[in-house]
C-alpha cells in the first residue's frame, strides 16, 4: 500500500479553466476542466497543448456563483507549475491529457 505523501486535502471540484504557457510569445489559450482542486495545486483534463514536467503556466478557473459563498461568481488566477502530464486512456485518438499542477503562489480571487 502506497502511503498519500499530499500535504493538503483535495476536493472533487468540477470549474471551467484556460492555461497559458508562461514565457512565450503568441501561446494558445488551453482549455480544461479541473478533477480536484487543494490549496497546493489541482488536477485538469485538458486537450493539447503539449506540456511537459516543470513547466511554468498561468492559470485561470472560473468560479460559478454559489448561494452563501461567492453570490455573484468569479475567477480564481495564479502561476502553476507542470508537476505531471499523462495522456487519458480513453480513446487511442483522444489527445486529452490529465495534468497536475502545482501552484507557484496562492490563487488570487476576482469577482
């Protein structure tokens, strides 16, 4: 049995979300759609984008609003790093990956 190394709890939470490589002129947004998502990082299902261990995104999740927690919705945004990129089994022509990230500084929200 394999012993949970992660420092912080992950929660099953569905957003919409646009990764941009850092550092690069005329990158594509890409598009994805988190599986979990902790204080430390999340894990998208994206199309494309070819991405490869330690490189540096910028990050946007958009938050729907939720009655008692965020009444109008809004958008989460930081700075993630590519800890690992895994093409999903699915289907031999899907290029859908699953990507963990791992944030770089804490999300900051926009509302």
């Amino acid at each position: 049995m394999q012993n949970d190394r992660r420092v912080h709890k992950r929660f099953p939470l569905k957003l919409s979300i646009f990764c941009q490589k850092v550092g690069l002129s005329g990158n594509k947004l890409i598009p994805g759609r988190t599986v979990n998502v902790s204080p430390g990082g999340l894990l998208v299902e994206m199309k494309g984008g070819n991405l490869i261990n330690g490189e540096l995104l910028s990050v946007e999740m958009s938050v729907p609003p939720t009655e008692g927690l965020l009444d109008f919705g809004g958008s989460f945004s930081s700075y993630a790093r590519v800890v690992r990129s895994d093409n999903h089994q699915d289907s031999e022509e899907s290029s859908e990956k699953v990507v963990a990230l791992e944030f770089c500084d804490s999300p900051k929200l926009r509302i």
